[in-house]
C-alpha cells in the first residue's frame, strides 16, 4: 500500500482520546490518528495503523524532523490540542469530534482537524491515508465540490479543508505554511452512501468548537465531587463519557482492539462491546459522581436485554457477559493481514469469551439495578421480573464451574469471585424487594444467601495459608477478593480478610501495583510470549488503594494512590495494565481503570475528611 514510511510503533500511552458519544478515535503525541472506527465504535476502521502501519492513518505534523510535541486537553473538555515546537515556531492541532448538545437529532459524524500556528512559521504536511475494514482495503478517491471522497460500500468519507488538498494514488495531501494568527481546517465527514459533503468554512468550525466545547463543560459541571483529585476524576468522567454510546445507552469497555497485554504475546483481545460488568461497575461510578442520565440509560439498555433472554440457556444462562450496541453477540475471529502492535498477534474483532460462562456477571448486574433503584427514578415492574426470572436461573446455577471474571480460556473452575457475587446477587435482590415491598420468596433468597457465604467461608478459605484462594482446592490467590468488603460480604476488619490482604501483599503486589493472580500458579489457558509476561492490573491496583482504605491504612492507601496516578498517561488516562518498565499495555484507555480509579478516590477522600 502507499503512504508514508513506517516508523517504530508509537507507545499505546503517547496518546488522547476524542469522541462523539458514538465512536471515538486515538490521537497520538506526534499528531497521527491511528485509531478511528467510522460510525461507531464497533464498526470496521479506517485509520488502523496503530496495528499495523498500512492499515491507515490521518496525520498532521511539521516538517521539521526534530519537532518536539506535547498534548493537553482544553480544560473540562474533550477537545485535544497537540503542540509542536520547532526552531522556527510553534504550532497546534486542534482535535475534536462534534456534539452540539445531548441526544441531538442532527448530529452529523466529523473529525476535525483546526491547525493554529502560535508563534513564528511553522511549515506542516497533512497526509490522509484512509485504508477501509481493517486495513483491507485500498480506496479510490475522487474530487467533488472542494472535498476528497471515497466509499468503500459499507462506509462513506469527505474531506474538506480550507488548503489546497492534492490526490496522491490512494492519500490525500495538503502543505501548510502558516504565519501567527493563521488557521488551516480540516475536516472529515462521515456520510450516508450518496449523500453529498457539507464542508465547514472557518467560522462553522469556531462554531462547532464552542458549541461542542459548550456541552462537555456543561456536563461537567453537574459533577458532585469536589474533592482534593478532583482534575483527576473529572478528567476519569470525560473519559468514561466517551466511551458511552449514546444512541443505544451501552458503554463500551475500550475503544480499541487487541493492544497486547503482553508485548509479542497471544493476549490481545477487542474491548469494543459492553461487558454487564464493566458496564455494571461504571454505572456505580456515574452514579456516585451524580450523572444519573448515563446510569438511566444503560438501565434502558440492561433492561432490553434482560427482556430479550426468554428461556435460559442452561449452560450459558439467561445474559452473555457482553454484547455489542444492538444486543447481538459479537462472535471472535482473527484479521491474519494485520501485524498486531508491535508484532503482537493475533489481531482479533469480536470476542470468545461470548460463549463462556461467567457467574458473577448477575452479580454486577443486579447490584448496579439497586444502585440505580436506590439513587436515581426506580425499576419498572417489568424489569423486576425479569430479575426475578435471572435470580430463579441463579439460585440453580450459583455453584457451577466457570470461566471467572478474568475469563480464563482454561477448564472451568469453582472461582470464589463467581460465588461471591453470586451472593451480591441475591443479597441485592432481597435489598430492592425489602426497601420498595415489590414481590419474592424472601425465604428462599435468604437460604441461598446463606448457602453462598457458607461455602466461601468454608471451601474458599485455606485455613494453612490464611488467606481467601482463587478457587476451590487451590492455593493460589486472586486481586478479586479484595472486593469482599466493598460488596459487604466481609467486615474489612475481620481477621480473615486482614490475613488475605497481608497475602495479597506478599505475592500479587509490587509497590503499589498488583497482579489481577498469581501467574505462576495458574494458568489462563493462552500461551505466554515466553517475554516479561502480563503486567498489573491497574484495576486491581486502584482496589488495592480502596482496601487499604476500609482497613484503616489510610496513609498507605494515599501513598499507593499517588504513585498509582504516575502510572497515568500524559493527560491522565490509564490502559488496562502496567509494564515491568512502567508502560501501559492492553486496550486504552479502559473503562475498569478509570471507575476504580474515581471509587477509590472518593472513599480515600471521605477518610481523609
């Protein structure tokens, strides 16, 4: 394919996010886009050379070779600005998807591009190399009314731009020499099949940044904590609002696929779809920072789920631990012309765990339902139904083998994280029928209650080791305890969770990062690149900080908190996990990290008064 010659993979870190409550895409430091799905954020990509330099880019960028560039968002937004710095001047970029206002009947799909120069001349290049379905394809572009055009059946693209813009085989080019004051604009319209390009003038663009910036503050600005991280977390709910879908009211894990867990290694799975748990979690995350719009709209979503489960599939019960947007499954397969980042393969679309059994998924689910029951409008009659009928599959199924949280593609194991959010499950339903009177067999739910908490204290517990196991007759542990008294299964004092926390310490924590499991003495079913193997979990990490906390370590739990936030990226965005080097690995930026990260902040902060 042409385009511009590769060079070494740029750090998953080295870059920010923008969106469009539909699809988002990845800006990196030295000013490419290597990451954009049009349409939303499970479709094909055009800009994918963030796994493979040929499978397309949009960069913009000065001449100069020896540029320096940093990043920063414009405060309380979502819009990116990239800086260069060159002997000659400096310039800016400013990225940002279009959202006028919520739930706008209008929205139309655009990436725009502003490019400003501050000080001196700066000389620029803008090249755009689109390369359809994963890098697939190669487009053939035609001029149109002062834009660039290309579809590929499936997806149609303009770019529009107030430079002069040049056809080069399958790119579009543009050079750009700006005095101070100057802008050139770019922008990229995503149309339907035969619909013709709007274009932008400068003064649409001032008008859709301010408009756009307009919204993200006002968002913002019903945010209820205050705290002393509060840059932190507001910058946490900006990023978990761009991975809202807005249409549907689904929220996807991570916008990207297959950013290796393990560099070179076989752990490279797509985040694109809505996990119940992930999505469960960052319910309580909203809602504990007052956004009750999102946390209502993902119980629209559950709820259309829940309602379309009919019959329970025995071995799979009644929900998949994830769908994408429109409630379908998501089948894996494997992209074999794609090189994987930095040689990590293989690339997948879609995801396998689809077809695993994970217990604990009800438990998130009904517990972020009475969250949402307790805090916000209430459940519906119909909704509790179909709770009740998911809890009736449960109290059948709550002591079977599964894949566990961490969806292990070994045997099925007896997961002690699986039973104890069973429990959560069936704690929480006996809460939501207590607290609104609504009709179930209190009787019944409080005998399996029991039953749970007897074989966790019993079975999951190795009176040698002193400590909570990850499964039934091991001896290996697993960071998911660590949730024990954040659920209320456990007082955070009591002597069995203190001795967990004094193991966990000793074998799954390094500093202040933590192991999600002890990788020696358990197998996850996927080969090892034979290199530094996974990192930490940063989601563990932050539930490490926040059992600290409830244990009365408070001045660990800041100590580890601090640290925690120089493992962040540039603009304070986290990825799944963290390096033997420091580096972020796997899908970025994560919405689990980001949710733990604003729960363990805000329960530090109430401790700290």
């Amino acid at each position: 394919m042409s385009g511009p010659a590769a060079g070494p993979a740029i750090p998953i870190a080295d870059h920010g996010l923008i969106g469009d409550l539909r699809t988002a895409a990845l800006v990196a430091i030295d000013g490419t886009i290597d990451w954009f799905c049009p349409g939303r954020f499970d479709k094909p990509s055009v800009f994918g050379s963030l796994l493979d330099p040929d499978a397309g880019s949009w960069r913009v960028a000065p001449d100069d070779p020896d540029a320096r560039s940093q990043q920063y968002y414009v405060p309380e937004t979502n819009i990116l600005v990239t800086r260069f710095m060159t002997e000659q001047g400096v310039a800016e970029v400013h990225d940002f998807m279009p959202v006028r206002r919520a739930h706008d009947p209008d929205h139309r799909q655009r990436l725009v591009r502003r490019v400003v120069t501050v000080r001196g001349s700066v000389a620029m290049t803008m090249r755009l190399s689109p390369r359809p379905d994963y890098g697939s394809l190669t487009p053939t572009l035609s001029e149109e009314a002062g834009a660039v055009r290309f579809e590929d059946g499936d997806v149609a693209l303009a770019l529009s731009s107030t430079a002069d813009l040049t056809v080069e085989d399958a790119d579009v080019v543009a050079s750009i020499d700006l005095e101070p004051g100057d802008a050139a604009l770019f922008v990229l319209e995503v149309l339907a099949p035969d619909e013709e390009a709007q274009g932008s003038s400068e003064s649409d663009v001032d008008d859709l940044f301010e408009s756009t910036a307009t919204f993200w503050r006002q968002w913002l600005s019903t945010c209820t904590y205050t705290g002393r991280w509060r840059e932190r977390v507001n910058r946490s709910a900006l990023t978990l609002k761009l991975l809202c879908h807005e249409p549907s009211g689904g929220i996807v894990a991570a916008p990207t696929t297959s950013l290796p867990e393990e560099i070179g290694g076989g752990r490279n799975w797509d985040y694109r779809f809505v996990w119940i748990r992930d999505a469960a979690f960052s319910v309580y995350a909203l809602l504990r920072l007052g956004f009750t719009d999102e946390a209502a709209a993902f119980v629209r979503w559950l709820s259309e789920r829940m309602g379309e489960s009919g019959e329970s599939d025995h071995d799979l019960g009644p929900l998949r631990v994830m769908y994408d947007l429109d409630g379908d499954v998501p089948h894996e397969r494997e992209l074999d012309h794609l090189a994987g980042y930095r040689d990590s393969r293989p690339v997948r679309v879609g995801n396998a765990a689809v077809d695993q059994l994970q217990l604990d998924v009800y438990g998130e689910l009904i517990d972020s339902v009475y969250l949402y029951d307790k805090y916000s409008a209430g459940i519906s009659h119909d909704a509790w139904q179909d709770l009740r009928r998911i809890a009736d599959w449960l109290i059948d199924n709550w002591d079977r083998d599964d894949a566990g949280m961490w969806e292990v593609r070994d045997e099925p194991r007896a997961h002690t994280t699986s039973r104890l959010m069973s429990w959560v499950a069936v704690e929480r339903m006996m809460r939501v029928a207590r607290r609104r009177g609504l009709p179930g067999d209190l009787t019944q739910l409080a005998r399996v209650r029991d039953e749970i908490y007897t074989q966790v204290m019993e079975e999951c517990w190795d009176e040698d080791l002193g400590a909570f196991v990850s499964h039934i007759g091991s001896d290996t542990l697993d960071a998911g305890v660590l949730l024990m008294p954040m659920v209320k299964f456990i007082a955070p004092n009591d002597p069995r969770f203190l001795s967990t926390l004094a193991l966990v310490e000793e074998r799954l924590v390094t500093d202040s990062l933590v192991f999600r499991y002890d990788a020696e003495r358990f197998s996850d079913g996927v080969e090892s690149s034979g290199g530094q193997g996974e990192g930490t979990f940063s989601l563990c990490s932050f539930w490490y900080v926040e059992a600290l906390t409830r244990v009365g370590r408070v001045e660990d739990a800041r100590l580890a908190m601090e640290k925690m936030f120089t493992y962040a990226n540039h603009l304070g965005q986290y990825a799944e996990q963290v390096g033997l080097n420091g580096e972020q690995l796997g899908n970025f930026p994560q919405a689990f990290t980001h949710l733990s990260m604003i729960s363990a902040v805000l329960n530090l902060d109430r401790e700290l008064g």
